[in-house]
C-alpha cells in the first residue's frame, strides 16, 4: 500500500510513520516529491494495516496498490522518475541517446568511435566488455580490459559509460568502471542479478527479455527497486514473435504501456530489436514518437570488420543522420533532442 504524508509533514513525523511500519515486520520505502512525501509498504496483507496509518493526523491517504509490482508503478509514484548520470538525466525533457560499439574491441577502435559519437551528440558511451553470445566460440569479450579502455575513453570524452556485469560476480567490478551497470535480455530474470544490482549504488539499464510480457519486465525492475536501488532505467529491445524479418520485432506500444503503468525512464534499442542498420532511423524516430525518452544505438567505425553485431551497427556518419532526425521529431514534441 502506499501512505501519502500531508504537505508539510515534519522529518520527525516521517520518521514516526517508518517507525511504526517497522514495528509492524513491513519494509517502508519512502519517495520525497515536490510537495508530499510518499512511503511505499511492501509486506504480505500489509494493507490489513490501513486504519493504524489512517488514524495517524499526518497522514493523507492511504490506497492498496492493485497491480503486483508496486515501487515502479505509477500508483507508488505520479511524477516521472529522472535518473541522473553525472551531467545527463535520462526520463527528463531531453531525449538521451547512448551509443557506441557492441563491444569493446580495442583500445584504439573504442577511443576512435567514442569521439565520433560524441561529436554526433551522443550523451552516453554504449559497449560491452562481457558480451553475452549465443556461441561459445564467438567473441566473448575484453573483460576487465575492456572496462578500462571505456573508463578512458570516458575521461577523454566526459561521456559516462553503460555496460553489461552478465553474472553476479561481475556486478563490483563493473560498477567500479561504469557510470551505468546493464542488465542484459538474457539476464531480465536473473533474480540474483536483479538483487545484486539493486544493492549497489550504481544506476541500472534493465533490457526487456526477448521473451517477457510487460508485466514480467516491470516486476524484473522490482526486483531492483525493492533491493534499495531507484535509478533505473528501462530498455525496449524487441521479442520474439513469429516475424523473422527483423532480428526481433520492436515493440513500440510498450513503450507508450510501460509510460503509462510506471514512473521509471524507458529507452528503445533499435539495433538489437532489428538487427538491420537501414532501419535503426525509422525505428529511432518511431521510438521518440512513441515516448521514448531515449535511445541505445550500436555504432562501428568499420562496421564490416566488428568482432560482434557488425550487420546492425551504423557508422558515425550514419549516426550523424539519425540523430538529426531524432533531434527534428525531439523538437515536435517539445522535448529537447
Ligand atoms: C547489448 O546491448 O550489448 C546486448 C547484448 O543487448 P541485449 O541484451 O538486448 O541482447
Ligand atoms: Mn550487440
């Protein structure tokens, strides 16, 4: 259930309110707005509780939550969540766009690409050094190697980095690199690794699963939200369906549902989700029309010589082109491209 304070309500009164929910076995989850603060209950029948807070003269309101995930809906919280990363807030008014590699190939090849996306406007620097790979014998990745050459070319270019920890035991060292830790679709319901990142401090990128309702997706950031961690931000990257035209099939209408059930940013990765570099344009600028407030999109500087995704990366002046175009449907729609 969801306890919302009247304005105004003192810290020490907060402070009562938590007391009291602690006293009760229930884990309180609090939320400062503008004007009122919001404590989330999570506990088995803690709604039983309701009059206890209702008797309480600080207290505003107190409503169940109807849905099963609770923190990330927009019961729990109205506004739209912003996550900050360093300088850049994704699910504010600007449209983010995070580019980069699909993986860390090189010291040299990560540097080169790192400028040319920051020079196209890119906010975020994208690639991985644990790739998660369907074989075995594919590029498996740099690993921590990788992870330095993202934390230099982040220096070098003040872009922050979000890349993938694909197991628990990589979480720490990841987030010891990168301004934002990724959870993988392969990993959606990793409820360990959900755990985990949620424990840390580090802001989250959680990808759809390939195969995952909307429902099962937002119970995965849950997950996250309900170990300690806020900062996280959802990733649209297609399911699949029987089409195989595409890679996948990107499914824009969740981004408009997940909008409307949560609070939390969402992001589309046209790259994964079509695995066709003539379409990440259209499908960037379909996103941003849909609501998107942000985009993750694969750039090689030789995409034919890419160790990994090559098919679907865009070269940087490609890159350039889209986000033009994104800029242009930014600016339609009142946001900031
Ligand atoms: C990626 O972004 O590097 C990636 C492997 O994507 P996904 O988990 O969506 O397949
Ligand atoms: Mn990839």
């Amino acid at each position: 259930m969801v306890i919302t304070l009247k304005p105004g309500t003192t810290e020490k009164g907060i402070q009562h309110v938590l007391d009291k929910i602690k006293e009760l076995g229930f884990t309180p989850h609090v939320s400062k707005g503008a004007e009122r603060t919001i404590i989330g209950v999570i506990g088995e029948n803690a709604i039983r509780s309701r009059e206890i807070f209702e008797a309480m003269f600080i207290v505003e309101s107190v409503m169940p939550i109807s849905q099963p995930y609770k923190l990330v809906s927009r019961g729990f919280k109205s506004e739209d969540t912003v996550v900050k990363v360093e300088n850049v807030e994704i699910g504010g008014k600007e449209v983010v766009v995070m580019a980069g590699p699909c993986a860390v190939e090189s010291r040299a090849q990560l540097l080169k690409v790192a400028q040319e996306v920051k020079e196209a406007g890119a906010r975020i620097l994208r690639g991985g050094a644990f790739k998660p790979r369907t074989s075995p014998y594919s590029f498996q990745g740099l690993g921590e190697e990788g992870l330095k050459y993202l934390a230099e070319a982040s220096e070098i270019t003040h872009l922050p980095v979000v890349t993938e920890a694909r197991d628990v035991r990589q979480v720490e060292l990841v987030a010891r690199y990168a301004h934002i830790v990724q959870v993988g679709a392969r990993n959606m319901q990793n409820f360990d690794l959900l755990k985990e990142v949620g424990r840390g401090k580090k802001p989250v990128l959680l990808k759809r699963g390939m195969s995952s309702t909307v429902k099962e997706f937002l119970m995965s950031a849950e997950y996250i939200l309900s170990s300690g961690n806020y900062n996280v931000i959802l990733c649209e990257r297609g399911i699949r369906t029987f089409e195989d035209g595409t890679r996948f099939t990107l499914d824009l209408s969740a981004v408009s549902l997940i909008k409307q059930l949560s609070h939390l940013p969402v992001i589309v990765d046209p790259s994964h989700a079509t695995g066709n570099r003539d379409l990440i344009g259209p499908m960037s600028r379909a996103a941003i029309a849909a609501g998107s407030d942000g985009l993750m999109i694969e750039v090689h500087s030789r995409p034919e010589e890419a160790l990994s995704d090559g098919f679907q990366s865009i070269r940087p002046d490609d890159f350039r082109k889209v986000m033009a175009e994104v800029r242009s449907v930014a600016r339609v729609l009142g946001r900031k491209g």
